[in-house]
C-alpha cells in the first residue's frame, strides 16, 4: 500500500455513460477517495460489479475488476477474497441485482462475514432496463410496466442485513460528497462485511426518489442521539419508516472477518501443479 495515492489514480480512461446527472457519478467518486484515504491502491484493489447501471463502474475505475453475470457479484468477491486475503475487495450493484435475483447471495455473504465492502447504488428503479419497479420502489410507484404501481412493499435491505448478523451496515448519499466518501471509508476499514446502501437517484427515470427529495428528507445518524454500537438503535432505525438515514446504523467493534475465523491466511491463487496429494485416492474410492 502507498500514502502517495490519489483518487484520480483509481480513475480508468474510459468515459462513463451514465446519463448526465446520475448519481452513481457520486457513488464512484466517493468509493475511489475512501480506497485512497484508507491507503489502498490500484495493485491491490478488486472491484466486482454486477448487472444494471451500477455494473459498469469496474470499467470506469483503474483496478483489478471483473463485471459478472446478474445478481452474482457478491459470491465471486467471496472467491477473490479467499484466494487472496491480502488484497482490497470491493464489490458495487445495483437494488436491482442486489436485492432481487442476488437476495439469496446478499444473506450468505452477510452471514460469512468476509472482509470486503459492498456497495449497492439504490436508485429505486430498474434504470438500465428502461424504468421497471425495483425490489426497493415504493408500493405505489407507477411506471410503464406497473402503472398502479407494484402494490408489493419494498425490501428493506437495512432489516435483511441485520437479520442475517451483518457487522456493519450503512447508509449514504451520493450527493452528499463527504459524508458518502466518510461512510464509505468506514466500511473498508471494518474487520468483516461492510454492507453501505447509497442513495443515488435516477434523474432519468424516477421523478419521486430526486436529490431534492433526499436532501429534504436525510436525518444524518451523526447529529442525532444514535449508538451505532447497539443492535436497539440500530433496529429502530431500520423499522422506522417515517424518515429517511444517513449515517453508520450498526457496527459491531467486536467482528472477526470470515478469513481469521477459518484461518485462511495465505495466497490460494496460484494453483500447483499436478494434483493435491491423497486426491486420485479420493476419487476412485466414490467412482
């Protein structure tokens, strides 16, 4: 790792095609300068990304990147991980393929607790697909498809994390520059899962969840009475459906990340040759 680090050396030469005003612009400016404040860099980062909008994000950041198959993201950061504990793993979605075809993953990640940081760019919508409801709209968000709206309502993401012993969860705004890139940094220097949900609104297709909406509903967790230590507060944040958080909900200062627990330690990435040893006595005693 270097101190001499910027986050412009995270930065690819290729130019995002987001829509002009999205807030995954944020999300990724913010993700690149807390890599750089916790003193990481290029050589030593992976970024996973799934499908959808937020998926493009490894092609616009200067890492190691790999941009997966829907709803898979999380389960190939496991895999990078266990090979190669040393190095900074990253992985970005979208509420879409976070929280819909990637919920099964999203729980057994959480549970394992593996030192990596996930980062779900929450817009509300399908965006990429051109304006479906997502897994988190709200019940009565018309769109195209759902023109009375879902009539379902929304996963909380925030309840499913601590209800499946997540360590750390978190919520940000791409907008808000700061605290996003402070919250982030937060996550990648937790011993385990650091699960951040961002706000990061879709100007394109959603006209509800706006930045204005945001900015007039957040209640930074910072400013209020809010132990994030405590599985109480947390809890009553994540059930209270009045208002909109900003802020680190939980933390257990207590974790032990996945890797220490089994004690997997050491590069797994470079496979010897030839087969381990006792494994040809292994197969022909079940074929």
């Amino acid at each position: 790792m270097s101190s001499d680090i910027r986050f412009t050396d995270f930065k690819s030469d290729k130019q995002p095609t987001w829509c002009p005003g999205c807030g995954d612009f944020g999300t990724m400016n913010g993700m690149m300068k807390a890599l750089a404040e916790t003193g990481n860099d290029p050589d030593n980062t992976f970024v996973v990304a799934g499908i959808g909008c937020s998926g493009k994000i490894g092609t616009y950041m200067h890492s190691y990147a790999l941009h997966g198959v829907h709803g898979r993201a999380l389960p190939v950061g496991t895999g990078v991980k266990m090979a190669r504990p040393d190095i900074e793993v990253m992985v970005a979605g979208g509420d879409g393929d976070g929280y819909s075809i990637g919920a099964g993953h999203f729980v057994h990640a959480v549970r394992r607790n593996v030192d990596m940081t996930y980062v779900v760019m929450d817009n509300r919508i399908y965006g990429l697909t051109k304006g479906q409801a997502s897994p988190t709209s709200r019940e009565d968000f018309e769109t195209s498809t759902s023109p009375e709206g879902p009539k379902q309502p929304p996963v909380n993401p925030h309840a499913l994390a601590l209800a499946s012993g997540a360590t750390f969860i978190a919520q940000s705004f791409s907008s808000d520059a700061l605290r996003h890139q402070e919250i982030i940094q937060e996550a990648i220097e937790h011993d385990g899962f650091g699960f951040v949900n961002v706000y990061s609104p879709c100007v394109t297709f959603n006209d509800v969840d706006t930045y204005d909406y945001f900015r007039d509903s957040l209640v930074d967790l910072k400013e209020a009475d809010h132990d994030p230590t405590s599985r109480e507060d947390a809890k009553d944040v994540i059930l209270d459906n009045e208002k909109e958080h900003q802020g680190v909900i939980y933390k257990d200062e207590s974790s032990v990340p996945y890797h220490e627990q089994h004690g997997v330690d050491e590069d797994m990435s470079v496979i010897p040759d030839g087969a381990p040893e006792g494994a040809t006595d292994l197969v022909r005693e079940f074929y």
